[in-house]
C-alpha cells in the first residue's frame, strides 16, 4: 500500500516571551546549513561533498559546540546544506550556471526528534529549552486542509518546517502529513491518471524564500528580489530628477536590464520547483492563488503580483 502525503500550513500562537527563542533558534540553525555549505562546496577547484556521513562526521561536533541547538537540529542544518549542494551539482552537470548555496530564509527543519506534535499544539525545541505553541485553528476548519489532514486522526505528523512571516509577525509550523492508503482505497476503480496523481503544494512570500513547497524545499530568494527592487526605484526616482533625454535613456536601459535579471531568477526558480516535482515524483503542482496571496500578504506590491503570476505559468 502506498504512503498518503499532505502538507498542512498550521499558524502558531507563540508566548510574547519566547518569540526570542525560536528567532535565536534559527540564527544557529542557518549557521549550521550556511557552515556545512562552506566547507561543501569546492567548485570549481575540487569535487564538492554530497555525502551526509562524510558531512556529519567532519562537522558535528564543531557545529555543536558553537551553537546551541539539540543534536537533531544540528543534523537538520547540516543535511539541509548537504541537499543544497546535490541540487547545485546536479545542475553544474547539466552546464547550468550556480553557486555556492546560501540560506538566510527564516526556517527551521523540525521531526519528531526535535518537536513533539499534538493535534492542538506542538512543543518545539530551542537554544532556552523548549516551547509549547497551540495552534491556531480557525472556527469552520472542517473544509480546510487543518480539518481534512491536522485533525484527521488518520494521518500522522512527519518532518515539519517553521517559518516566520515578517508581514503578520507569525509563525507558521508547514507540517507534512502521513497516512497509508488502505487497501480498499488501493483497489477501488478510478481512471489511470487519478490513481497515481500526486500534487506538489507551492506556497508563495514576498520575502525570505520565494516559494516553499509542500516538500519542505525553499525555493528562491524574495529578499534579494525585493532589494534589487529597491535600489532599482531609487536609482530612477534620482535620475527623474534631472529630467534630460539622457536620463530617460539610461532609466529605459536600467529597466530592461533590471526586467531581464528579474525574468531569469524567476525562471531559475521554476526550473528548481518542476526538479522539486521530477524528484518526488509528482504529476502536478499546485501553487497557491494570487486571491489567498493578498489577503495573507498586505504588503504584497504590484510587482510582487506579476512575479508570482511569471512563476506560476
């Protein structure tokens, strides 16, 4: 029988008190993927290292030592980095132009190791012991994916990912989600492809990581788009100033370069969420939509709309 996957996205409610700890958690949990990235990465003088154990054994009880995470954590950090680095290889192979792996997106990997779940709250492990957060079910969750898979006694809690929107000031728990498909299920008649459908989730943010995916991968850089943004309207809104044809010419040149440099980080980001899909064998993806989008995000721009729309196309 084969294994039922679904992620559910679970807000938290976290004591004023603790917030610090969790933010704490992740500044020592990148510092693990960040080091491990590093020491990985040895193109293009050196082959670069893939192999968890080899990764493990040279950098654990470093990473210990310099931080303040259980040793769970400091393996989630050190496997994130090592995942990274296969991806990058994967497409130095296909020519593909990458670098080392950087991770400044707020997460944090969490398993049954690191985090005990219930179906109310979860308990977390930090840098200052542990933390309780209920959840924060809305009232008329019974047709909401918190009713069909949170509270559905049927699927069990498996590796989850805590996220932080900088937006709301919330944290997030994406917890995936287990059950085996009954025999019943199995045998029961249904058309080919509805059979072995299985959906790859893409959640979409205007900062952090570009889009998470129901996988737990982060996928892209929204910081960094919204920067290049920011330098962007700044530089122009200087040179408006002076008025000149000059000025105009170099603003047009700017925001043709500035739209090409935004098209191929978006493309980037496609290819990486259809290799997300390739490698967990999924026949669809379903991204959230751009109605769910701005009643999350708030501050979600004009630009951040035709990005999000660019993506999933």
């Amino acid at each position: 029988m084969a294994d039922v996957i679904r992620t559910v996205k679970i807000k938290l409610d976290v004591p004023n008190e603790r917030c610090d700890d969790l933010h704490q958690t992740k500044n020592h949990f990148l510092y693990c993927a960040n080091t491990t990235a590093e020491w990985a990465w040895r193109h293009p003088n050196d082959y670069c290292i893939t192999s968890k154990q080899k990764a493990e054994k040279a950098l654990y009880d470093q990473l210990r030592n310099e931080t303040e995470l259980t040793a769970n954590l400091v393996q989630k950090g050190i496997r994130r980095a090592i995942e990274a680095t296969k991806s990058g290889v994967a497409r130095l192979k296909k020519g593909d132009n990458t670098s080392q792996p950087q991770f400044d997106a707020w997460s944090v990997v969490y398993d049954k190791r690191s985090a005990t779940f219930h179906r109310d709250y979860v308990s977390l492990s930090t840098v200052n012991g542990r933390v309780e957060c209920d959840y924060v079910i809305p009232d008329d969750a019974e047709e909401t994916p918190i009713g069909a898979y949170l509270l559905n006694e049927d699927y069990e809690f498996r590796m989850s990912t805590l996220q932080y929107d900088r937006h709301s000031e919330s944290f997030y728990l994406h917890a995936r989600m287990r059950r085996a498909e009954s025999e019943k299920e199995s045998s029961t008649p249904t058309s080919e492809n509805a059979k072995h459908r299985t959906v790859l989730g893409v959640d979409l943010n205007v900062d952090g990581s570009l889009a998470v995916t129901s996988t737990g991968a982060f996928i892209g850089n929204a910081d960094e788009m919204n920067h290049r943004r920011r330098e962007f309207e700044k530089t122009r809104g200087s040179m408006q100033q002076a008025g000149t044809r000059s000025a105009h010419l170099s603003i047009q040149s700017m925001k043709d370069r500035e739209h090409r440099w935004m098209q191929d980080e978006l493309h980037r980001a496609s290819n990486q969420i259809l290799e997300e899909a390739r490698n967990h064998a999924c026949t669809h993806i379903a991204f959230e939509s751009l109605t769910d989008i701005r009643k999350r995000m708030a501050g979600a721009k004009r630009f951040h709309a035709w990005a999000f729309r660019r993506l999933s196309q």
